[in-house]
C-alpha cells in the first residue's frame, strides 16, 4: 500500500500524491525569553512553559500535468489558512493541528509527472488517538436525589510527561464542584449548567453549542490540567429543579499528547 498523508479530511492518494521516503521528525524549541541584566554574567532565562511550531514535510510524486498540480494545490489552500488535523501512515495513533501556507515550486517532468515538498506549519503537539476518547465518570447520586457532597468519582492516569489540558462536559440542571488533584496540587472550579455545558481548560472557556457561559462559571484556583502520572477526580453537585429529567454527568476527554 502506498503511504500517504491526510489533511483536513482528504487522503492524499485521492488527487494522486504518493509521499516518497519517510518524513523527518521535526522536534519543537522550547518558548525561553532571554533576558540580559548589566552588572551579570550571562543571561537570565525564564521558560515560558510552551514549545514553537514545527515544519513538517512530505516528498511526494504524482501522476498528471500542470492541470492535476493546480487540483492539488487547491485542495491544500482551500481550508483558508486555519488549523486542520494532519494524520500520515508513518505515525499510527496520532494526529497534529497543521496549517498549509506555501506551495513550493513544483518539478514538471515531461508535462506528465509532477514531483514537490509538501511543508506544513504545525502546533508542537503529536496529540494521541487514545487522549481524545471521553471518560464518563460514575456518580454517587440515585434516582430520588441528583445532589451529593464532594466524593472521588475516579482516576485518570496521564502516561506522557506532558501536562495535559482537558475538555470537561457536566449535563443537569445544578451546580457543580470538579477537582483534579495530582502531584501538582489541586485545581477546582465551579460553574452552572443546564441543561449541559462544556468547559475546554485550554482555551479557557465555557460554551453551551456555540453561546459563551463564562458567566456561569468559577475558576477557583485555576483550569483544571492533568499532570504526568495519577489525576484524581473529585465532583459535588447540588441539583436545581428543572423540566424533565437531567441527572448530572462528568465526561472528561483528556486530550493526551506528546512532542
């Protein structure tokens, strides 16, 4: 089978482009601001705690003229310029956020065959398959009474050394509590939903579809993360009336990734 990479949802074997050799494996530079302070000797260093972007690229063929090379460059500039997820057969169970901004020239052999390097802007994480399944937790609550004090409802169990930032989902009408303790400490929020909300710890936000609830919501220390190694999880819940039934749920999609 011929390898390939995927791109905003399209193969690359669907306009013809079989990628050649191996991609590299590009690692990211760590984010440090360099600070020079007179009287000193050398240069104080604060780590931001974030890593750069990466090129990756693929060396491709394909099979056509100039008109199957102006299929495939409108293919790869039609997403406009945003993040897309990047998948390729050389690394099963991962995917990166990639954007594609600049077509390199492409060799036209005999107006027949066309060879290129496809480059892509990537986020540094290789994010796993595995990160973006939800974890739906058991709660303490049973028909008669959605409301309970705080309990440990479960353990999610980071395996990379890189702190990860999750996608927190409550349903029911109420007011919750979740705490994620680990080595780190302990980080809590509270917040209103109902019927549900969805609160994404990396880009600091709570939603219900599309309207914003930060209004609903209370970061007691600050967004919950999960740190390398065991996470426990804690909820309470307090229940509100409502219509019809809407017992509490907690659904957590870790988000799990790697450089």
């Amino acid at each position: 089978m011929d390898n390939f990479f995927m791109f905003a949802g399209r193969r690359s074997t669907e306009f013809g482009l079989v990628v050649e050799r191996f991609p590299g494996q590009p690692k990211p530079a760590r984010k440090v601001e360099m600070i020079s302070i007179p009287g000193r000797n050398g240069m104080l260093r604060i780590d931001q705690g974030a890593y750069e972007n990466v090129t990756v690229s693929y060396e491709c063929y394909f099979k056509g003229g100039p008109n199957q090379a102006s299929t495939i460059s409108g293919w790869l500039y039609a997403f406009g310029g945003g993040y897309a997820v990047l998948r390729d057969t050389y690394h099963p169970d991962v995917f990166r956020m990639a954007a594609f901004d600049n077509m390199s020239e492409i060799e036209n052999i005999w107006n027949r065959y066309g060879r290129c390097v496809l480059s892509f802007d990537c986020k540094p994480q290789m994010w796993s398959d595995l990160g973006q399944k939800p974890v739906e937790f058991d709660l303490p609550i049973s028909s008669g009474n959605w409301s309970f004090n705080t309990a440990v409802v479960g353990v999610l169990r980071n395996p990379y050394p890189f702190t990860a930032k999750p996608l927190i989902r409550l349903e029911g009408y109420g007011s919750s509590i979740v705490t994620i303790q680990n080595a780190a400490g302990s980080l809590s929020l509270r917040c209103e939903t109902g019927p549900y909300a969805e609160i994404d710890c990396e880009m600091q936000n709570m939603f219900t579809d599309d309207i914003n609830e930060n209004t609903k919501l209370d970061i007691m220390t600050d967004f919950p993360a999960l740190a390398p190694g065991e996470n426990i999880i804690s909820m309470s819940h307090k229940s509100y009336p409502s219509t019809g039934e809407y017992p509490p749920r907690l659904i957590i999609t870790p988000r799990w990734w790697h450089l």
